[in-house]
C-alpha cells in the first residue's frame, strides 16, 4: 500500500493514528481495537467492515 496514503489516514472515529499490517492487510486501531480491512489496496475506513481485536492482539502489537 501507498505509504503517503497511510499517513494520511487516521481512524474514522477517534482520528488516531493507525498500524498497517501488512501480513493480514488491515489497518489497526489500537485505542478502538479495531482491524480495518485492505481491499485491493483500499483502505475501508468503515466500522461497520472492521474487525473487533482483543485486547491480546492488540498488546501483541505494542
Ligand atoms: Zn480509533
């Protein structure tokens, strides 16, 4: 994915920053603990598509 893209993006509800994953494609939010979804090199910024990560996954990633 573009990486100036992903500096742009922040997430939909708090407007933090994001991790990109690149192994599983998502964007994370770790204050929501939320996974967004990479599709065809989109990012869908929505929190209905969103995964919801447990809090070990998301420590996995500190
Ligand atoms: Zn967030």
């Amino acid at each position: 994915m573009d990486a100036r893209l992903l500096e742009i993006l922040v997430c939909p509800i708090c407007k933090g920053p994001l991790d990109y994953l690149k192994d599983q494609q998502v964007l994370v939010c770790k204050a929501d603990r939320l996974a967004y979804p990479i599709r065809d090199g989109i990012p869908v910024m929505l929190e209905d598509e969103a995964r919801a990560m447990s809090a070990e996954e998301v420590d996995a990633l500190r």
